[in-house]
C-alpha cells in the first residue's frame, strides 16, 4: 500500500513490494474483514427508488463460503474455470469471492455479448460453470450441447430450465468453508482482451494481481481509504477496469462499493446515483465522461460530494480534463493499463502529478518505458511503443493455451502493449494511439486521440472517431465520424464547420478532409470507441 508523501519522488522512494507466499483473494477481501469488522458494509445496491441495500463483510464472507462448498460438492474444483455473466449486483460478488476460496478460475463475462461472442468464451476457456441470470441463460440455451465440458448452469434468478437456484444452493451448503492455500502465481481469473485486433485471448492472471493494483487504485484517488470514501464506476465488473479499478481493491482496502445496474450509460442516471449515494471516488471510462459534458450546469442541478475521479482505458485528452476542472471542480486523474498489465501509469493532482493530455507517470512499483523494436528505449519526446518490465506483480501469467501469443507479447524484459506514446522530460507518457489506429498522412503520423479529443470540445458533437482513409496523394487522410448532439443538424456546412474547428486548433495535416455524421457511436464492452468499424468502413469507400 502507498502511504501518503508530500512529492512523487517521494513516494517512490519510499515504496517497495511485499508479496506474501500465500496469498487468497477470496479470502483477503472478506474472511479477512469478516473477522476484525463483520458487520462493515462492504457494498452497497443502488434502487433508484427507495433505499439501497447492503451487504456486510461478515455475510459476504458465510454466502461466498457456502456458494464455494456447494460448488465443490457439484464437482467444481482447484483449477476449474468458472463464468459469470452477471451485472453489478451482490450475487456476482458473492460468485466471485467463492471461486477464489475453491482455487477455481473466474472467468467474468459481460452480459452485452452476443451469443457468438459467449460461445468462443466459453469454449476457449473451458468453462466448467456459469453462473449467470435469466437473461445469461437465454443466451446459452442453443450452446451447452456444443459446450463438452460446460455440465452446471446457476441462475441467480431461481430454477429455471436447466439452471439450479443459486441462492438455495447457498441456503442448502455449509458456510463452513476451508480456503484452498493459495500463492500469488496459482491462477485465479481469465479476463478475455477485447479481440479489437483478432480474436480476443484469454488474460490469465495469478492471486498476486490485486495486490499488485493497490498502488494503481490509491494513486489516482488520492491516497484511499480515506474518511468517508465510497466508490462507484459505470464499469461492467466484467472488465479489469471495473473488477481490478474497483470492485476488489475497494473490498481489500475496507472501501464500500456501489453496485447500480444500467443497460448502457445514461448521464442523467448516472449523476443522479451519485448524489443520491453520496459517491466520494468514481471510475468513470473517457467516452463516459464525454457524454457526462452534454449536461449543462451540472453542479448546480446535483449534489456531488466527489472527492476524486479516476479515467482510463482509452485517452481523456485536454478538452474534456479542462472541462472536468472547470464543471465539476475536480482534476480528473488519469491512469494507464491494459488487460495483461493494469495500473501501470497514473495521475494524482493532490500530489502535483498532472498534466492534461497525458496519461500520467510511473505508479511506484512499475517500470514504464517508450521503446524501439528491438526493445531500446528511445529518448524523450520519440515516439515508440508504450512497454512495462517484468517482472511485475499486476502482470498477467500467460495468455491461455495460447503460448505463441504470450511469447509475441514480449521483447526481451519488456511487455509490448501495442500502443504508440511519447514520455516527456519530466517522465509523463502522452497516450499517441494503437499501433493499427495510427494516421499515416503526407509523412506524418497521428494519433487519433487527439482529433477526437478536440471534436469533443466542439458544441454540436456528443461522440467522435478518427480513422485513416486510404489516399492516392497522402497515404491516408483523416476522416472524422461523428455523433450530433440534439437541436443540430448534419449537412455540408456543419462539416466544413467541424473541419475548421479542428484546423484552428491543432494543425494543417491533422484536420479531417471528410466528416461523416453518424446515428451512433459503436462501443466495446468496456466503453472504448470500436476504430476498426470505421476504418474498414473508410477503406471500402476509398477502394470504390
């Protein structure tokens, strides 16, 4: 854990790993609670009617033992993978602590995939269980005969069909439950990368990776636990941004949690949960935060009582950190990860570490470097690919089954990320783009961050994409692709108006040359803007 210092250097200096031989996930955010503190609120459910519920570290700790012997009396065993197609609601917390207790493999799932997206899952990872809901189950229904070794199915919403009720599956277990002695590299979940770029593998990750996120939780906001703190993110708990940003640091450090379920992110909905459960420290994704600014007068139509806010997993960009200070009274703290690597780069304004359009510098604990294809370093202000060191407790053990692509992901003692930056003098990283959305345009190479950061700050435009089109002249040109706010209409002089917008404020060769006005906006799962539709898209047109 991190332990507040006045200055970066400091906390550096100051930090080291301590990685205990044994370590249980399960275990250490809720036996380990459960026995200091039972009756500590560990989550909160969010009804926007009425009040929320709670669940306490001491029930937390009796249903994830009883759920952990009624899966092991099913069969269920060390090593076994487990699935959870859940939204954020107790039930999946309960799940998951109980597959760390077993020695089990969580496998978590979002609800938003497709039956073809689920059945490759599914089958990749070797699923034994599923413990999912209602609609889960009706996703999987045509699957289990092509699923050999998928042989239980829970529903958390009672019998039905072929799935077992899973809440008198607690009822009907012992609470007693001895959890398996684990070490930090015995595995313990699978988090599936988005498969933006081939099909999507399975991240396997050791015990280890929790404590491994700690630094990278407390960093950006701003040395929790403190008094009062409450955290919040519209993040599926299906993705390492929700599960390792939130749900399971907040349960290790004693921090409530806030469980709100949403079909997809409503601005409306989601300031009113967080003046309503009073959330002091919210993850809230880049994309979620652009919507957030169609909103007028935020601070004077809610009450947030938020101390800090955390953003990740893509580019914030200035436009929408300037916003943030300017509306909401907060600097917003940037952080750096991905699926295999989480929490590797981070901001933290109460301590000086800011600086908008970036993505933050080493958390303490990481070593982060821009490097060549030979695994170099290149100097400051070069632009190369983003690469963590090993080894590295937040590291992810091997892509499953799949040593190839594991071996391909390193260089030397580097871990490759796939993403181009630039770190500056004073060691900040500046996020440039995924190796395949980089512009190629006239010898330049743009990042795509920015042009969608600066056509956020334009009033018309809710949501926005920048890809490459192919070009005779200049290789490519950029090509914008926008989503209007209400009250605007597309049309030829909007798009010359966007255009201009764009050339003013950033350069000649950056501006887009076509713009596109779109219904909207394809997201990935985890609340990332899906470049590759619009550049196949613009790669068909330009091959007409």
């Amino acid at each position: 854990m991190l332990r507040r210092r006045d200055s970066y250097e400091a906390l550096c200096r100051g930090f080291s790993w301590n990685i205990p031989t044994r370590f249980n996930i399960g275990s250490a955010v809720s036996d380990d609670w459960a026995m200091r503190a039972p009756d500590r609120v560990a989550l909160f459910d969010y009804r926007q009617e009425g009040e929320a519920a709670s669940l306490t570290y001491g029930e937390l700790a009796e249903r994830s033992s009883a759920f952990a012997s009624a899966l092991k009396a099913r069969g269920v065993g060390r090593g076994d993978r487990v699935a959870l197609l859940l939204p954020q609601c107790f039930e999946t917390v309960i799940a998951h602590v109980a597959i760390y207790k077993l020695g089990a493999i969580a496998v978590p799932l979002a609800l938003l995939f497709g039956v073809e997206a689920l059945e490759y899952r599914l089958h990749a990872a070797g699923v034994k269980a599923l413990v999912t809901n209602a609609q889960g189950l009706g996703k999987v229904a045509g699957l289990t005969g092509r699923l050999p070794m998928l042989d239980l199915l829970v529903s958390i919403d009672g019998d039905e069909g072929a799935g077992v009720d899973f809440h008198r599956l607690i009822a009907d277990a012992d609470p007693r439950f001895e959890v398996e002695e684990t070490g930090p590299d015995d595995p313990a979940m699978m988090i599936f990368t988005s498969g933006t770029t081939g099909p999507p593998k399975g991240a396997l990750h050791g015990h280890r990776v929790l404590l491994g996120h700690i630094p990278g939780v407390q960093l950006p906001h701003e040395f929790l636990p403190q008094p009062g703190d409450l955290l919040w993110t519209p993040a599926d708990w299906a993705w390492a941004g929700g599960l390792l940003n939130v749900l399971l640091p907040g349960l290790y450090l004693g921090v409530p949690v806030v469980a709100g379920r949403f079909d997809r992110f409503e601005p409306e909905l989601a300031l009113g949960l967080m003046e309503k459960m009073r959330v002091r420290n919210a993850f809230i994704p880049p994309t979620a935060l652009r919507m957030l600014k169609t909103q007028t007068e935020i601070s004077k139509r809610w009450k947030l009582p938020l101390r800090t806010i955390g953003s990740g997993g893509e580019s914030l960009g200035r436009e929408t950190y300037d916003w943030a200070k300017a509306e909401l009274g907060l600097t917003i703290n940037e952080f750096y990860g991905q699926t295999e690597c989480n929490l590797v780069l981070a901001s933290c304004a109460a301590i000086g570490v800011s600086r908008g359009g970036a993505i933050g510098r080493e958390v303490p604990g990481h070593s982060v470097a821009i490097i060549d294809e030979e695994g170099r370093r290149v100097p400051a202000g070069q632009a190369g690919q983003i690469a963590v060191r090993k080894p590295d407790p937040v590291m992810f053990l091997e892509y499953w089954q799949n040593p190839e692509a594991t071996q391909k992901k390193f260089v030397g003692d580097w871990m490759t990320t796939g993403d181009q930056g630039i770190q500056d003098e004073d060691g900040y990283v500046h996020f440039f783009g995924r190796d395949d959305d980089v512009i190629t345009s006239s010898g330049y190479r743009i990042g795509p961050g920015e042009i969608e950061d600066c056509l956020s700050g334009h009033p018309a435009i809710a949501l926005a994409a920048a890809v490459g089109k192919p070009d005779p002249v200049r290789t490519e040109i950029v090509k914008a692709y926008v989503v209007l706010n209400e009250g605007y209409e597309p049309g030829p002089e909007m798009a010359d108006e966007i255009s201009l917008w764009v050339r003013e404020r950033l350069s000649a060769h950056e501006y887009p040359r076509e713009v596109a006005f779109v219904d909207s906006m394809p997201l990935t799962t985890t609340g990332k803007v899906i470049r590759r539709i619009f550049r196949d898209r613009a790669r068909r047109e330009a091959a007409r």
